[in-house]
C-alpha cells in the first residue's frame, strides 16, 4: 500500500524540504538558520560578525544557498524566503 500518495501535500513538502535541509554543509545551515532568527534583512558583514566563519566561507554560503533559492539578495541585503524562516523557526 503506498500511504505517500494519500499523505497531504504539507507533509510532503516538509520531508522533502527536511531533505534538502540535511545536504546542506554546516556553514551552510549555520547561515540560514542566522537569516531565520534574524527580525530583518541582513548584510554580508552582519552575518559574519554573527558566526564563527570565514568571509569566503559565509559569501561562499550565500551563494550557494541562492542558488538554491533558499535566499534572495536584494540590493546588499540577504533574505530567507518566508515559508523556509516559519520552517526554520516553527519546526526545524
């Protein structure tokens, strides 16, 4: 019996979001989970001050975690998309 295709389309959303989670590098996730807490948009130097990383590491992470589209940059400030943050912070 295949219960995943009965299973609603939030739980399927959240396994495979959980998924993507756990590929991410630790500096990766350290980044978003700074981005998620944070009450408003951040800048690259913001959040290195906030993490024990390297410039290159954070940038790096940046630009990896936009590629996935899990943040957005708009002017120099760095964004995590909404549902990913109440994920983030309700859940994760």
């Amino acid at each position: 019996q295949n219960r995943g295709f009965f299973m609603p389309l939030r739980d399927k959303f959240l396994i495979k979001f959980k998924i993507i989670l756990d590929k991410l590098s630790p500096s990766d996730q350290q980044i978003l989970i700074t981005l998620a807490n944070s009450e408003q948009n951040l800048t690259v130097l913001e959040i290195f001050k906030q993490l024990s990383l390297s410039v290159d590491e954070v940038i790096n992470g940046l630009q990896r975690l936009g590629d996935r589209c899990l943040i957005e940059k708009i002017d120099n400030y760095f964004q995590i998309n909404k549902i990913i943050k109440n994920y983030l912070t309700n859940c994760g």
